[in-house]
C-alpha cells in the first residue's frame, strides 16, 4: 500500500492534520455479496473560502480491488505525461506529484469509465 498521498496532501494544502487509517474488514462489494472491492473513504473537515465550516466525505470504490484502482491511477498518470488523447498540458521540467497530474475537473468521470464508483457526500 502506497502511502504518498498522505505526504502530497499536506504538501499541497498546508492542512495542519492529515491522519491515514488503514482498515480491514468488509468493503462495499463483499458488503453485496459480490466480490471484495477496495475502498477509499477521504474525509475533508474544515473552512471553505467562504469561511463556513464544511465536512466532505469521498468514497472511491474500485469493485475489480486494488491492482486494479491503483492500475487505472497510473494509467492516467501516464495518459496526461504522454499527452495520449491530448490529454497533456504538463509544463517542461519541474516535480510533479503524481495527484497534481491528474485533472481534477473530470476525474470523477475518468474512474467511471473504469468501472471506479465515487459517492460524495456533504456534511
């Protein structure tokens, strides 16, 4: 298991407190009765912009389990790198982490056409 984004986000948000928990148990699809899947949950407490005090909750459930999730990160890594689907608007040269390579504007779209389901809440 690849902890990097633990790191990443706190370099990117300045957040005082990141916390990573890893958990085993039943996962949404086992939960189903279908096959295990992994799950991500990412829980987002603090300030908006507009100064109201917001709680969000992600949860990323790639149903084919973590090789496959973890595979489909690395391919649109690489998709945005190689420019494939003209994809790619990445500056010459510079550290790039790989959750600042991604575009966030679709990437909800991008995981479902993986078969990656994303269920947002807002607390």
């Amino acid at each position: 298991m690849n902890t990097l984004d633990v790191p990443s986000i706190a370099a990117f948000t300045n957040a005082g407190n990141i916390r990573f928990d890893f958990i085993v148990g039943d996962s949404i699809g086992s939960g189903k009765g279908m096959e295990a899947s992994h799950d991500l949950y990412i829980e987002i407490d603090g300030i908006l912009l507009s100064g109201e005090k917001k709680k969000l909750r992600t949860i990323v459930s790639g149903p084919k389990g973590n090789s496959h999730l973890t595979s489909v990160g690395v391919y649109l890594i690489t998709e945005r790198i190689l420019g494939l689907n003209g994809k790619s608007d990445q500056k010459a040269g510079g550290l790039y982490l790989p959750e600042t390579i991604v575009s966030e504007g679709n990437i909800i779209k991008r995981l479902s056409e993986f078969g990656i389901d994303t269920i947002e809440d807002i607390c």
